[in-house]
C-alpha cells in the first residue's frame, strides 16, 4: 500500500462536499431572485389590471358625452369605432416592421441579421447608395461625341468574368 492512499478517499469527500455547498448556495441565490421577479410580475399584473379599468371608464365616458348630443345606440357604435382605431393603430406599432418597407427591408435584410453597413460604417441610414443608372463604359456621358446624359448604354451580351458554357 502506498502512503498516500488513504488520502484519496479524503480528496473524495473534500469534493462531495463542495459541490453539495456550491449547489446549495445557487440553489438560495435562485430562489432569492425568483421571489424578486415573482414580485415584480405580481405588480405588473395588478398595473395592467387597474389599466383595464382606467380604459373601460375613459371608454364608458366618452359614450356617455356622445349620448349627450346622440342616440344611444349611435353613441355606443362611434366609441366602438373609436376602440377598434386605436386597437388597430397600436397593433401596427407592435408589430415587426416587416410589412413596412424601411431600411433593413430595402438592403434585402431580415430583422434580427447584421450588415456591414449601417451607424458607425460612415452610411448614412444603413443603405448604401444606388447609382440611378451603370456606369457608362467608354466615353464620358455629357461629352462631346458621348452618349446623352440620362440615357444608358446597352449591357454587352457576354459577360467577360463568365465563362461561356459547353454543350
């Protein structure tokens, strides 16, 4: 038998030990921040409950002032109309702005993908750019003996970077 044998069994529960210590302390250190995020989520829930009832009131007044001057019927259908624009408007604001065409949209873009243009790569808006028409090869447009300004020279009909296909 050797002479440090008997440690290795030390080394064992020195270890068990440990992790058991570790363990509990994250197990306290999560339970600590759940029971602050519970609270949290409880206040956010009482805050839209009581939202709710501030917007059912502000509606129910706005019906009640239009039935002033309106039948009540009428009243009713324009405070829903009004509910409906506002749900409307504010679900168009929620939404991703996929349907809307903006920058990313217009770069060709998902939302959530990066682009090596955008702030900090000196473009402005994160677009680059687009010249309204090629380039023109040859002479200068707009000078003597060139093409005329706005028109654009037509594309060659093979490509030179392409290498033409074999049959």
């Amino acid at each position: 038998m050797k002479p440090l044998d008997h440690l290795e069994h030390l080394d064992k529960h020195l270890v068990d030990e440990l992790a058991q210590v570790a363990r509990e302390t994250v197990r306290d250190e999560l339970r600590e921040q759940t029971r602050k995020q519970r609270r949290k989520a409880a206040l956010y829930a009482a805050s839209g409950a009581l939202a709710l009832y501030a917007g059912a009131a502000l509606a129910l007044a706005v019906g009640l002032a239009l039935a002033l001057g309106l039948p009540d019927w009428a009243a009713a259908l324009i405070t829903a109309a009004i509910l409906g624009v506002a749900a409307f408007v504010l679900r168009g604001m929620a939404r991703p702005s996929a349907s809307r065409p903006g920058p990313a949209h217009a770069a060709g873009l998902t939302p959530g993908h990066e682009s090596t243009t955008g702030p900090g790569t000196g473009v402005p808006g994160g677009v680059p750019p687009v010249p309204p028409a090629p380039p023109a090869a040859g002479p200068v447009a707009g000078a003597v003996g060139g093409p005329a300004p706005g028109v654009v020279p037509p594309r060659p009909t093979d490509d030179p970077d392409v290498p033409p296909r074999r049959a």
